[in-house]
C-alpha cells in the first residue's frame, strides 16, 4: 500500500425510500450511530463533522448531529450539487491527512419526498430549469448526442437498469429491489426521449455516514479502509465541437487525478460504484473512468464485464438506479457500499476478493458547463 | 508576530442593499474581480474556492465564478447559517495553512430580496420557524431576559444602532446611510418587544472575497493582512439554567479559542467586527467576546468605549445594521472591512493606528440550542 495515511473507521446508512414517516433527525440517527458503532467510538469523541446536503433547511444538519450528542464542534455542511456527500467525504479525508482532527465524521442527509412531495420536476439544472432544462432532459439530450456520435442502442442503455436492479435484489436498503427486463425498461413510460421512467434514479429519503481517522489507529485497524487518493474539482466551460458529450471531460479529468495519487490504473480496481443516476450516466462514466474507450460503453454493459460475476462489477449496490438518490447521502452510501465490498461484509452482492475500489459521484452542471462537481475516490482493503 | 502562516491578499465586495436588478453572478464578478485585483492575481491563478450562501441555488456559486474564469478547480460551497462566510474564510485559511493549496478564494453572497420579496419573516430559526420563533423574536426573547438578569435598558440597546448608523455614514458601500438618534430607534414600529425596527439589520443582495495565500508569498507582501488566529465550532445544547442568554457561550467558546492560538488578549485588540444582527446581539457580544463583564454590555456602548474614538470601536463598517445582511456575504464583508483597517485604507472610517482586529460572526440556532455555529479571526498588520 502507497501513500495512504487516511482510513474510513465505520460506515453506515439508514434505508433508502419514502420515509416521511420518519424526519432528518431519525434518518441522521440510524446512520450516525452505525458508523460510531462500527468504528468502536462515541458521539464525544467526534473533533469535526463535514455533511453534504443539497435542500437541507439551513442549520438542520448541525441540530440533528447535535441532538446525537455531537456538540461544539466544528460543523461544516457542504453543497455541490449531487457530489455533495462525497466532497465532505473529500474535506473530511483532507482535514485529517493535514493531522487537524483524529475523528472525522462524513454525513450526508436529503429527505427528498418532503421537498418534492415525490416529483422529479424541481430538480432542475438552474438557471436552465426555467426552460425546461430538468436532469433528466440534460441526460436525455446527452443519449441523443450519444446514439448519433457513437451508435449507443436502447437496448444497452436498458442493460445498465437490468444490471443494476439485479445487483439490488442482494441490497435490503435498496429503494427498488425487483429485477427488470429489458422489455420493461424499454416499455416503462418515456421521461426524456430516449430515457424511459426505469432508466432514472427515483428521489429517496436516506442518510449515510462515514468515520474517518489516520490509517491504523482505530480500535481494530484490520476493519479499516485505507483511502489511497481523493480528487475533487469542478467543471471547465463545455467546449461544444467536442465529440464528448456533457460529463465526460470532468469525469475522466477527476479520475486521472485520483489514480496517479493512488499510484494504480484503472484496470487494478475490482469494484465500483459510479454515478448511474440515468442509465446513460454510467454508460458515460464507466469510458471516462477509463474501464473502456470513448463510445464503447454500451458495449462495454452488453458484455457483462461490469456485472456481478464479470471482471470488474460496477455498482454491487444497485446503484443510484436501484437505491434511489437522495442528493447530499448518495455520495456517502457508495462510500459505505465499497467499504463493506473491501472488507467482505457485503453477503449477498460480495463481490469476491475485492482488494482495490473506487467511488465515482457526478454533481450536476449545464449545457453550457461541463459539471458543477466530480468526485473520484480510491479505496483499498487493509491488510 | 507569532504564529501566522497564512494571510489575506486581498478583499473585495460588492455593494450591499436591494439590487434586483443586479443578479448573483454580476454580484459575484464585482466581489471576486475586486478581491483578486487588491491580490495582483488573476482568476486562473486561483487553485481551489471556499463559498458561503444559506440560500443559494444548488450549484449557483460554481457556475457564477466559472463565468469569471475560475473553473476545473475545487470548489466547496458551505452552509453555516450566518456565519456561512466566515465558515468559508476559516476552512480556505486551514487550506492553505495545510499546504494544500496555494491561493484560495474565500467567497460569499446572498441574494435575499429576490428570495424573499423584503420579507424578513423566512428567516425563521427552523423547526421553531413553524411556530413564529423567527430571528427578531428570538433575538427579542434574549433582550427580554436579559433585560430582567442584568437591566440593560432601552436607551442603551437603541445606543447601538445609533453608534453604528453613525459610522455608516463613512461606508459608501453600506445599505443605510442615514444616522438615527435614540428616540428616532425606540419610536420606530415594534418588530419583536423590545426590539423595534431600527435595531434590526435589513436583509440585502451583496457578495464579499478574499485571497488568501501563504504569509509573505504575495506580489506585495507590506500589502498582506497576516491571519493570526480562526476558531470555529458549533453550540453546545443550552443550559436553561445559566444566567446567560442564548448565545453568550458559544461565542465566548470561541472566542477564548482564538485568543489562545494567536496569544493575544481581547485587550490588545484594536478594532471589531461583530455580529450586530440586531442591537442586543452587538451587547451580548461585547461581553462573550471579553470587552466588558457579564452583564456590562449595556453600559459598555453607553460609556463610548466602543465608538469611533473610543479605546476599541466595534463596527466601524456600521456593521449588520446598516449593511445589512446578505447571509453568506456578511462574514467576508466584515473580514474585507478589518483588512482595510488594518491597512490604513478606511479613509473616512478609519480607526488609527489599528495594528489588530478581530472579526466575530454568529450563525443561527434556536431556544434549544446555543447557536449552530460561530467563528472568529484575529487578523493583523504586516510589517
């Protein structure tokens, strides 16, 4: 192992779903107290806490941690669009490499069917929402490009979802935990042509939580993580006569970044979560991550290599398509699904052996900018 | 000097008060081209963005700053209540103490009056929001008792607003311009007993920056504003049996803090920019911040000793109250008006001979909890 000084301590998350029957606070509970717990410490012996959330009211993040005993503290809540969850991943893992804090708690938090009553329309990629420019338009745009620049078929953006809803049905905190076919994919109604309603993460309401400390100085340094890099930046201006559609660029920038401070290629990671928010999202993703070149990716889903069984699964979780997407927890709930995956505790969706894993979060942008945040990160088993 | 590393290149705002007609993103090039000028940088040169905004739109702070050229870097936009600008101030600053990076831009803006229309009553102290504890009358409820606890009277909470309307009048860039007398304060319509409309702070559209580096590195280092101290932390659950009104401990917490790491006493201290969200705050907070003694406040203002002239002014901007208050913008706003301070560039304003200032901002919190965050900085002169 090279260069890691960081480790995740714990994770945890609370379900994933329409829960207004239970509030911020209960959700930040359920997540908290398992990631203190599997870390083998207290709500006291928190020095910082970085949390993501996008619609979180102002101050709830702070009082819902308070209510947990986490007091006078620093608290900084992060937002960066859909990467919110893991760049307070990212600030946290900083803060304790520059040796500030020893115990860090990472939170993420959105209780999304209470802001949107369950509709996906106010979600929108402002200031283009005001035309019309919601998420799924901006994907569904970007499969158009796609289909026309490369030949991407709507049966291998289908075989993201099936993939994925497959992965899920080994996921108890999964939001939608029923395989589908191809067929229903294809045949579920159309959101953004030629994004069908199965091929889009629903909203959820969900919380998940990381402890982070220096490598090796938990309670039980054979259960830690070892984080070997981390790589946070924003988007450059969209260049338009560019082959590569709308996220490409930041996304294989981020994961450069992120492999040459690990010292590893793409090719040593055995295990992904990525952001497949749309199906075409991680059909993008898994290019621009480097795992296939420009414009094989649907082929790329179509051979199985990214299947469980196939050489590098992505997204053994199910995926933002399966867990649903409560914005400021995603990044945290991909963090804690690759922490469980390299510690083998992941039962049924274990993916064998897996030593080395990486964590993709794609935070929103425009047609005019090329993504507001993009996080990359690498993990590796201890030991 | 003892202890800084880091320091302030250069500040910038924009003005502060209702500006429809100016958007977030002409707010924000005002503030940023102004801050990166004062540094003798240009807007490539900066490596990675802290942001403050409460009620932003996801994403809006990343897309106006690349629209000034700021792109493919970090950018963490942080919500800390109130004192979201300083929050920001505070974590650039560890940055860069951290090695991490080179030139951050620290950031903050807020749009209020498109959000809210003139209203102040959005700005609730949520979830007491639901039932009516919006900021005045929580900052009423605290006048209220202390006015039972220690006397303070009317007149000297109304002395506040008057000393700082009156140092307004040498801040072009502050909302209001207008000085006020004592019957003026108290004959004006009751917000939240005892607090009438002119001890209240208005809310504004503005933006505030500053660069900060590694101390000595910049193009003009006798230019340079060296960062002795940041101390940020969150409340801790309020004592209902304490003698001290919400508020009062967490920022003598973290004021203690500050003082400590850059070894100065409140004393030494030359020149203040403080909190006055409301006339109450500003003597609460003179004596948290260890300029008087409990319950002394009052008397404080009265005396002059926190006037232009005086031995230590408080709020030689004219502070909240006649800047107003653009959530994420104030912080920075009060850092950009100690820098010039301290580098003897106030003109009408100028407190003289000011080698040592301090900055302190409160964020939120509610009957429960002793505030969702407060940070202060002891900045100094160079040379």
């Amino acid at each position: 192992m090279t260069g890691a000084s960081t480790a995740i301590w714990g994770v945890g998350t609370s379900a994933f779903g329409k829960q207004t029957e239970l509030g911020g606070p209960q959700l930040a509970w359920q997540a908290t107290v398992e990631a203190l717990d599997d870390a083998g410490i207290r709500a006291t012996d928190i020095d910082a806490v970085y949390a993501g959330t996008v619609f979180g009211d102002p101050g709830t993040v702070t009082r819902s941690l308070q209510q947990i005993g986490i007091v006078e503290v620093p608290v900084i809540t992060i937002e960066n669009a859909c990467a919110s969850g893991t760049s307070a991943f990212h600030e946290a893992r900083l803060a304790v490499e520059a040796g500030r804090y020893e115990r860090v708690l990472a939170f993420g938090i959105e209780t999304m069917t209470v802001h949107f009553d369950g509709a996906i329309s106010p979600i929108a990629s402002d200031p283009d929402g005001a035309q019309g420019f919601a998420m799924p338009s901006i994907y569904g745009m970007s499969a158009t490009r796609y289909r026309y620049e490369f030949g991407v078929t709507d049966e291998q953006m289908a075989a993201v979802a099936v993939k994925n809803r497959g992965h899920a049905l080994g996921n108890p905190r999964a939001q939608h935990r029923k395989s589908v076919t191809v067929e229903q994919v294809l045949g579920s109604r159309m959101v953004a042509d030629p994004i069908t309603l199965f091929q889009c993460c629903s909203i959820a309401d969900a919380a998940a939580a990381a402890v982070i400390g220096p490598l090796g100085e938990s309670q039980d340094p054979g259960q830690e993580v070892a984080i070997r890099s981390s790589a946070l930046r924003s988007g450059r201006l969209w260049d338009h006569t560019t082959d590569k559609v709308w996220g490409w660029d930041i996304v294989a920038d981020t994961a450069t970044q992120a492999y040459e401070a690990a010292g590893v290629g793409v090719g040593d990671i055995d295990v992904f979560e990525v952001h497949d928010a749309f199906t075409i999202g991680e059909i993008i993703t898994t290019e621009a991550l480097g795992m296939c070149e420009l414009g094989e990716g649907g082929r790329l889903v179509e051979s199985g290599h990214t299947a469980m069984g196939g050489a590098q699964p992505v997204n053994p979780s199910g995926g933002l398509l399966s867990r649903g997407h409560p914005l400021g927890a995603t990044g945290l709930a991909q963090i804690a699904e690759i922490a469980w995956q390299l510690r083998g505790m992941a039962s049924e969706r274990q993916v064998p052996g897996a030593r080395l894993g990486a964590v993709e979060t794609m935070g929103g942008g425009t047609a005019g900018i090329d993504g507001n945040a993009c996080v990359v990160t690498v993990l590796e088993q201890v030991g």
